[in-house]
C-alpha cells in the first residue's frame, strides 16, 4: 500500500516508472528530497531527468507509482493546489510572444489568486522583489523574445519564485548563464533552501552540483545508479561508469568544495559516442 511515513520528505516519489511506447524513460525510481534540502539530478543526456521532474511536478501523465508532495499524494490533488506548492523552471522555454518579462513574472501568481480576481499592490510587489534577485528588473518592460537565452533563464526563474513555493523544481537552471550568474542564481537558490524551501535542480555542471546540494542523485538510463552526499556519489568510478569519462577527484583548497577535473573520455567511449550518433556521421556526406 502506498502510504507515505516519514514527514520529514517535501517531496517522495516511489517506484516511479514511465514508458513511451516499448522505450522506458524512468526505471521503478525511488528519491526524496528532505524539507529544506538542494537535491541535485546529475546524469547523461537522456538519463531521464528531466522525466523526472516532470513527474514529480505533475505535468506527466499515466506515470505508475506515487508522488507525495509535502505529505499529499499528487495525483489526488488538484492542478492549482500543486502550483501554490510547487513550481517547475523547464528546460526549454515554453512559447512567450508578446509578453513583458514583468507580465511573465507576475503570471507566477495565478495559483494564488480567487477565481476572478486580478492582481494587486501585494502581488506586483512579490514579482518585483524575484525580479530583484535574479537581477531582471531592469528589463521588467521588454518582451521575452528581445531578451538573451540567459536573461529569458532568469525571468523564468522570477516567474518560479513569485509563485512562493513550497518546492522548487529547475531543469538546468545554469544552462545560458554567464558564470557570474552561475554563482548568483545556484546562490540565491542556496539561501532560499536555508530559509525553508526545497530545491531539486537537474545540473550538468557537477562541480556546481557538488557545491551547492546537499544530496545528489545520479541517474542513468531511466534508474538510479547511486545517491547520497556529493562526496558518496561524485568517485572517479561512478563518474566514468555513468559518463565513461576519466576523471579526477579532489577537494578543492581555495573554496573547500569538492571538484573534478575532467580528464578525457573513458576508453572506447569517444568511438561509440559518434557511431551512436548517425546524424553526425550522415553530416556532409551528401
Ligand atoms: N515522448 C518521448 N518519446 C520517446 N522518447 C522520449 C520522449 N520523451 C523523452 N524521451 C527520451 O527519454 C529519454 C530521457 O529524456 P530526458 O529529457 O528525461 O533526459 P535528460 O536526462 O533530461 O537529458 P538531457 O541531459 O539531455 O536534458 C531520452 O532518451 C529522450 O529521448
Ligand atoms: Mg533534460
């Protein structure tokens, strides 16, 4: 039976699975994210993180499993009670045309407000102070698509935060950033979880994974290969057996973080990568 007995878990998901038609993108996976904790989803392209925040925010359907957000089990709550909850930074942008970044960002409120009321002074004010932190106020009046990749990250990002969640979900929220912004987003999002708010971000960067989460949780082809503290999961070993890359790990002095330096691809890895890859080899051969 699926009962949740731990409270402590903003989120827990168990033995989620889900397939499109014969192809399994997520593997029976079990993964909890303690109340005021940053989890961070590593793994390869196509490893199913991004899957897996998609159920876990609810927007898959027909996943089997449970999914308990802050003790209620998603599926039996309503759309609009998951988003006073919870908010999802996607990977990819949805379609924006024709609205300011301050008319995106203020949309962050919807899950808050009645039925047919509109926003007012309390609400303006909630976007103008995300926008504030991850420093896109001033460009509040431009359309989404004059701003940069990385600008567009950012507001979306604003968007997240003025819906006030519980959880914070980010698929790749480092993605376009330049690196000072590297650090002040993952920063900002650091502070926010020690006041209270749960992250769990899908981040390629392992050394910014192993810097700013608590928990990693590394995924390879749909399963979970291992979890724990950055320290447990990022070895040399388990870097090379989910990313056949050779790589070396260390701690790092100036700012005391665990880092790895990538030394080249595993044996046999680059070759199979490309033959993989048909397009590649299909490229100028016409
Ligand atoms: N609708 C679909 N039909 C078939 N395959 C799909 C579908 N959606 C996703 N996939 C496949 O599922 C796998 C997992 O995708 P997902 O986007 O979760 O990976 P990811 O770990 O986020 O990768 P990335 O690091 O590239 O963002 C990929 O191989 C992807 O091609
Ligand atoms: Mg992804």
């Amino acid at each position: 039976m699926n009962t949740q007995n731990d409270s402590s878990a903003a989120v827990e998901a168990r033995k989620i699975s889900f397939n499109v038609e014969t192809k399994t993108l997520l593997n029976r996976i079990d993964m909890r994210a303690e109340r005021g904790s940053f989890v961070g989803l590593i793994g390869p392209n196509g490893a199913g993180k991004s899957t897996l925040l998609r159920a876990i925010s609810g927007v898959l359907r027909n996943q089997e499993g449970a999914v308990w957000l802050e003790g209620s089990e998603l599926s039996s709550m309503p759309t609009r009670d998951i988003a006073s909850m919870l908010a999802l930074v996607p990977q990819i942008a949805p379609y924006t045309q024709g609205f300011t970044a301050f008319e995106l960002v203020l949309m962050g409120r919807y899950p808050h407000l009645g039925r047919f009321e509109i926003e007012g002074q309390t609400d303006d004010r909630i976007a103008k102070e995300a926008m504030h932190l991850t420093e896109t106020e001033h460009f509040a009046s431009r359309t989404l698509e004059t701003l940069s990749g990385g600008e567009r990250q950012r507001v979306f990002l604003a968007r997240a935060l003025t819906q006030q969640p519980q959880v914070l979900l980010l698929d790749e929220p480092t993605s376009n950033l330049d690196i000072l912004h590297q650090l002040t987003i993952l920063g900002l999002v650091r502070n926010l979880v020690d006041e209270g708010l749960t992250a769990i971000a899908a981040i390629h960067d392992l050394n910014l994974a192993a810097r700013y989460c608590d928990q990693l949780v590394l995924l390879s082809n749909g399963s979970v290969l291992t979890e724990g503290k950055p320290e447990d999961v990022l070895t040399s070993e388990t870097i090379e057996l989910a990313f056949r890359v050779k790589s070396f790990v260390y701690r790092e002095p100036v700012t005391d973080s665990l880092a790895i330096s990538l030394i080249g691809p595993a044996e046999g890895a680059e070759a199979e990568s490309f033959s993989s890859n048909s397009s590649a080899t299909n490229l100028g051969t016409t």
